[in-house]
C-alpha cells in the first residue's frame, strides 16, 4: 500500500510569501523535492507531498521552515542550507516535527555580517560552544565541514566584541617545503596562496573593505607556521589551518605561543596529510596527547556534517556505498 501523502497549507493571503516559497517556476519546490526525494504538488496555498513517509515529514518540515523565512524572499543558498540542516541525521525533523531550527540559538550572539549564520549540524553546533567555552580547541574532519569558516567567524565575533585584540590566521607552507624564499613577491605574497580560505572567510564575514584595513592596521596577521616561534601572543584569537601538515615539534611550538587572553582554534583532515611518508603529522599526535587535557576541547567531524550543495552528499554516499561493495 502507498503511503498517504502529508498535506500541509498556509494562509492564503500572503501570496507574496506563497510565491517567494516556491520560486521562480517552482525552482524551490523542485530542489526540495529532487534533495529530499519527494514529490511536491501545489494547489494555490495548499501543498502534497508523496514520498516515504519520512521523506514527506521532512519535507513538511522544510517547506513549514522556508515558508517563516519566505517574507522577504529565499535564496538559493538558503534553500540548500536549509536543505542540509534537513538531511542531517541529527535533525528533530528526523524524530519528530518539531519547529526546533538546530544551532539558532547556539548562533544567535554571533556579530558577524552574515546574519543567517548558524550551525548546521549539531557538531557545528557543539563546535561554536566549544569554542566560546574553551580556550584551545580543536576541529578535525574532511574538508567542507565548517571547520575553518566556523573558527573564522567565532574570531571575528571576538574581536567585534573586544575580547580580543587581533586575529592571527597561521598555516604551514607544506607545498613549499617552508622555503618561501624561493617565491616570488614580498611575505604578504608569498604566505597569500597557503591563507586564501582563511581570507576568502573573512570578505564574507566582514566585507572585503574591513577586512583590508584591519589588515592594514595589523588588527588581523597572516603568516606561515615557521614565523611563529619565538613570540608570545596576548589578547589575541589564533587559528592554525590545515594542521595535519604540520610536525610534532612545529605545532608544540605552536600551542606554546598562547598568551594571556588568548584564545586557539587548531584545524585539520587527517586524511589529506602532504608530509612525507616517514613524517609524524603534529595533528594526530597531539590528539593522542592532549585530548583528555582539561580545558582543551576536540570536536570530530563526520561525512555528515558537509555544509555544501545537497548533492554532494549523494555523491559522497554513492561513493561509499560503492566502496562498501568492492
């Protein structure tokens, strides 16, 4: 027997909304329809979903969600976004229909210029408190996680705040070897390629006019791991990118940097390690060491927690389900 379709309808005298909801040729209705695998019909304000039943009570879910959100219009961003808060296995849709909007409150106090800024999944979600709550913690997991652009907005959230007094963004120059020397351009020139997701975070969060002047003003550092010994940093938010490239000793040089008032986001995929195959990653090391250190936090995250395009977690499943087979 086919499952009953889930209905649901809005007030009809909001047609803007009803409009703004759907899209252009009903552009939102198909994404949500094609990410969640469902088919969505429209009569005026009225709205049936045929699917399996937990893929109908998901997209309920999401068209109740993008309908609040819908008065001044949807992005496409927003749309997938919310489509990966969605998916996530974690999400109270999933157990119930719950109006609850993961990370929103964990996310709230952040002062940044994206004001939709949130936690997508619950690991993202426990990261920012982590963060907040402790002064050295590190993010580990594959590549579009959150991990960087989630660290970079907790900075510049301090720093609006005055808890901090600069931002130091730091990454090893692996590719390079560390000589960086040997190219071309002056050390701003030369440490830009390794810093370009960090900075690419920052013109987001802070428009690219900010976030020249601060750099001007030498409110906000870049520069390569190497530079960092020697120094003590106060007052300062630090984040070490792309940690798994560094050494054991490089990042104990690192962690011994923090000052007082300082506060550390180290990040890193343990699986794109760029060292050489006798090499000892200082990531994973550290991990082995310092995880059960009071005061330091560890969050790891998943395949789950990709924050990108809706299909790319199809192709991530469809890949591992491919290598499940083999």
């Amino acid at each position: 027997m086919r499952p009953k379709p889930e209905e649901i309808s809005f007030p009809p005298d909001d047609n803007q909304r009803l409009a703004n909801l759907c899209g252009v040729l009903d552009e939102n209705l198909k994404q949500i329809g094609f990410t969640l695998d469902v088919s969505i019909i429209r009569h005026s304000e009225h709205f049936s979903i045929r699917g399996e039943a937990t893929q109908t009570r998901l997209a309920s879910w999401a068209l109740k969600s993008f309908y609040s959100q819908a008065k001044a219009g949807l992005s496409t961003e927003q749309i997938q976004l919310g489509l990966i808060e969605v998916m996530n296995p974690h999400h109270p849709a999933k157990q119930s229909t719950s109006n609850i909007v993961v990370g929103e409150e964990a996310l709230s106090t952040l002062i940044t210029r994206r004001r939709d800024l949130r936690g997508r999944t619950s690991r993202q979600v426990e990261y920012l408190k982590q963060i907040q709550d402790h002064d050295i913690t590190f993010a580990i997991g594959p590549a579009g996680t959150g991990k960087t652009y989630l660290a970079v907005a907790s900075a510049v959230d301090a720093l609006e705040r005055d808890l901090v007094e600069r931002i130091i963004l730091v990454r090893p120059a692996v590719e390079a070897g560390e000589r960086l020397g040997f190219l071309p351009g002056d050390m701003a020139q030369k440490v830009d390629p390794y810093l370009r997701p960090l900075y690419d975070a920052l013109y987001d969060l802070m428009g690219p006019d900010k976030t020249s002047k601060l750099f001007e003003r030498g409110t906000i550092e870049s520069a390569p791991l190497a530079f960092m010994r020697g120094r003590t940093l106060n007052k300062s938010f630090i984040i070490l990118d792309e940690a798994q490239n560094t050494t054991p000793e490089q990042i104990k040089m690192f962690l011994t940097r923090i000052g007082f008032g300082s506060k550390v986001v180290v990040t890193g995929d343990v699986t794109q390690i760029d060292l050489a195959k006798n090499q000892k990653s200082g990531l994973v090391e550290a991990k082995r060491i310092l995880e059960k250190v009071s005061g330091i936090a560890f969050i790891n995250f998943e395949a789950e927690d990709v924050v990108r395009h809706p299909l790319v977690q199809k192709i991530v499943n469809a890949y591992e389900k491919y290598e499940k087979q083999e």
